[in-house]
C-alpha cells in the first residue's frame, strides 16, 4: 500500500494502478479494503477517469467502519459525480440528500458566546484561502465589506499559506487557523468567535471538512456557496447563493437548503497577473484555433465528439487541449480517448498543465467550454485574455455556471441551448473572422464595464442578504 502510494506521489500514475490492482484482493474484506479503494479513487483521478473515480470513492465509503472517514470518501464521491454526463438531475440531488444520513441525528449546537459588538460578524470558512478558481468569486467578500456594519473572520483548516492568503489574513478582522483542531474543537472555536453567519466555501471539495465542521452548527445562520456548484445535501445548512439564471424558480426540490437569489451568485475578480498580462491575438481565417482549457475530468465523449464535429467543419483548424494538472498519465490518457473517438490527432494538441497558463490563452482564437461540467475560472479569465468561449447551457447549477460568466459578460450570443446550436455557434464564429478579431480587442473592454466585474455591486447584495438573514432591519 505504502509503495502504490509513493508511486502515484511522484507521478507514476499506471504503475501504481496496476499494483492497487494486484493487491486490492488480499485486502478484501479487511478492515483496511477502504484504504485502498480509496487510493484507486485517487489513481483515477490522476489518469482523468471519471466514471472509475466515483466508483472507487463509493466503494470507499461503503467499506470504511469509522462515520467521519466515511463522509470524506462520500464527499469525494459526491464531487466526481458533477463529471458524468448520464446522471440526471433528480439522480444528483438524490445522491446528495443521502449525505445527510450520514450524521443521523448526530447534530450537536456549539455553545455560541454573547455579542460583544453591535456588527454581525460573518465567518468564511474553506479549506484552506489559498489561491484557487474559487478565490477570484470570493475574494471581493472578504477584501470589499462594509467595515462599519460588519467584521469578518476567516477560519482556515490549512497552515498552508502563499501571496493570496496573506493577503487575505492582512485584510479581515481575523484570520484563524483551525488545522491542529479535532473537528468538535474547530466548531466550538468559530462559536467562540462569535460568528453569526458562518459561509461555506468548501463545500464537498477536500473531503468535506468544511462541512463536518458546520454539521456542529457553530453559527445561528449558515450559508454555502461559490466553492462548490451544488446543493450540499446537508440540513444543518440553512441557504444556499444562487441567482435566477442558474436555478430558476421550480428547482427548489433539488436543494436541501433555502435559495438565496442575489442579482449574481457571483463577481470575478481579476488577479494582477491577469491584468498584465494581456496580448490580443489577430485570427487568421486560414486557421483558427480552437480550445480547452479546463480540468481532463471534465471532458465527456459527447463534448469531444461536438470537437470533432466543430473540426470538420472548420477547414484548417487545430484544437489545444490542455490540463489543469501536471500529471503525465493524464496526457497518455487523454490522446488514447481522442484516437478512440477518431479525431484528427494531427490537427490536435494535448497539453498538460503549467504555471505559465495566462500567456497559453495567445495561442487560441474561440475557447470550447466544457460540458456538463462547465469550466469556471477558466471561462472567466479566457474571456478577460481576450477570448471568446462558446459555452451550453445545461440543466443545473454545475452545468450552466459557464453560461452565466457569458450572461454577466454581456456575451448571451455565445450562449447555445443544445449541442447542436453549440457545433453551430461555434463554427459561425469562427468563420466570421472580422467579427472574431474585433471581439477579441474588445473583449477585455467590455468585461471591465459588465456585471461580470461589478464586485461592489455583488458584495452590497450580499450584504442585504446577511442584515435580512440575522433579521437586522
């Protein structure tokens, strides 16, 4: 187990899946078969299997005997569900609704301390406030809050720390580290703190720690939101953020939690490396580039097969498909499923993930959002570079989160109903090349002026939200 371990640490992915493989029977029925589902969960993952991962995440939290390790693994699983493209919406949700069962009526209420100060204090708890795709939606809630209404705690499960985080900790009123904490102990340390609005911004992502937390129900009100695009099943949670364009009236049923319906469930800030570095790229009608940018895990077959479609209808065009990981398997991995699905793999480059990403955003004309799981971050920051991205508008919060980026952008036009209007926009698009070259001038223009980047507009709706919330007149 430990050698599978050390194995997928330094990169060698199929290696340490065939040795998960070789030893998974002799731990059958043992009090450690968990272990190792879970560390093929983990090898799927880094080989960009979907379907895999979530299967070997379900199998962890069923042969795991302790509750709390369960939910984790249950958490993962829940997360590596939002990459399929066959479950429906009611399967989701259901899916989700049974993570509660997982604390039975374990509930407990930390004990809160009285007010010491006539602002409400809003607490921000993720798992760590490094930077991430979630911290260009969050970051104005913690950098551009009233001051003389409200004071802000972050509560942080990491130590892990770099220029964003410190950042962070230098501009709230307090900044906690609860990482040597057990998880009673973080709880009853937020309520300590006096929270009266604790916001979640982890969600099921890194185990669901964050939610284990807010299962002790540490603050009279709480909130989920940003980090995670879904509900989280959990009833100690009182509200979910959301906007009319991501779940429209008539989707209540597929939340556990109340629907608070801002103007926009979000603002994108961008980061000053974004903002310097912008370089409008002219097209060439004889070659147009098309592209993805978004994690391998997200790719479906019905998304690659709408690539292959839109390349056969774009004479000369090439496709860059790049990672967000740097996990070598991943590439390998990823050019035997285009070669399965026969795309033109001399018109196509697969490339893994690096550092260097923003000046990757020059070599491509018109951005091929992912689908059901849309790209977030990504979407935003393409289209600050300067480039426009072609997104489908699904039937749920993950898979319509790309659409809404468009909506706020002022770019509904590149917005498509089925993926057949998407092959379609896509195209048109792209051989209309002095529609192309004038939209990617003027794109950054038009970001800075939408709803896209009004944070202070975001962060004032919000704040309305948590005077109602705490029934502040």
């Amino acid at each position: 187990m430990e050698e599978s371990k050390r194995l997928l640490d330094i990169g060698e992915t199929h290696k340490a899946f065939k040795r998960l493989k070789n030893i998974l029977p002799k731990f059958k029925d043992t009090q450690d078969e968990w272990k190792i589902h879970e560390l093929v969960g983990a090898a799927f993952h880094d080989l960009g299997d979907a379907e895999g991962a979530v299967q070997a995440y379900l199998y962890a939290a069923h042969k795991d005997r302790y509750l709390r390790s369960q939910r984790s693994h249950y958490s993962n699983y829940l997360f590596a569900l939002h990459y399929l493209d066959k479950l429906t919406d009611e399967e989701l949700a259901g899916e989700h609704f049974v993570y509660d069962r997982l604390f039975e009526n374990d509930y407990l209420k930390a004990e809160t301390s009285s007010k010491t100060s006539g602002k409400l204090t809003i607490g921000y708890i993720a798992p760590n406030f490094l930077e991430s795709s979630s911290a260009r939606f969050y970051e104005a809630l913690l950098t551009k809050y009233n001051r003389d209404k409200f004071i802000v705690k972050c509560f942080s499960l990491s130590y892990e720390s770099d220029q964003f985080s410190t950042f962070i900790d230098s501009t709230v009123d307090n900044f906690i580290i609860l990482e040597d904490f057990s998880i009673e102990e973080a709880a009853q340390e937020i309520a300590n703190e006096g929270v009266d609005i604790l916001f979640d911004l982890g969600g099921h992502s890194a185990g669901g720690m964050t939610l284990q937390i807010m299962s002790y129900k540490p603050a009279p009100v709480q909130i989920t939101g940003i980090g995670y695009l879904d509900t989280t099943g959990l009833t100690a949670i009182d509200y979910i953020l959301t906007d009319n364009y991501l779940t429209p009236i008539g989707h209540e049923k597929y939340f556990s939690e109340k629907l608070i319906r801002l103007n926009n469930a979000f603002a994108f800030t961008p980061t000053k490396a974004m903002i310097d570095s912008f370089k409008s790229r002219t097209s060439n009608s004889n070659s147009i580039t098309f592209g993805s940018f978004n994690n391998f895990m997200k790719v479906t077959d019905d998304y690659l097969r709408c690539v292959k479609k839109i390349l056969n209808a774009v004479e000369n065009s090439k496709f860059i498909i790049q990672d967000t990981t740097a996990i070598p398997a991943r590439k390998t991995e990823m050019e035997k499923r285009l070669k399965k699905i026969r795309l033109p793999l001399d018109r196509i480059e697969v490339r893994l993930g690096n550092d260097d990403y923003l000046n990757d955003y020059g070599d491509i004309d018109i951005m091929l959002d992912t689908f059901p799981y849309n790209g977030g971050t990504m979407t935003a920051t393409a289209l600050y570079m300067g480039v426009p991205v072609v997104s489908l508008y699904g039937t749920r919060y993950s898979s319509r989160f790309g659409a809404n980026i468009l909506r706020l952008a002022g770019m509904s036009g590149l917005i498509a109903k089925n993926t057949k209007e998407y092959i379609n926009k896509a195209v048109e698009l792209a051989t209309a090349q002095n529609v192309l070259n004038e939209l990617k001038k003027t794109l950054r223009n038009r970001l800075n002026k939408s709803e896209l980047l009004d944070t202070s507009d975001f962060v004032s709706d919000m704040e309305y939200y948590y005077d109602r919330m705490a029934g502040v007149e």
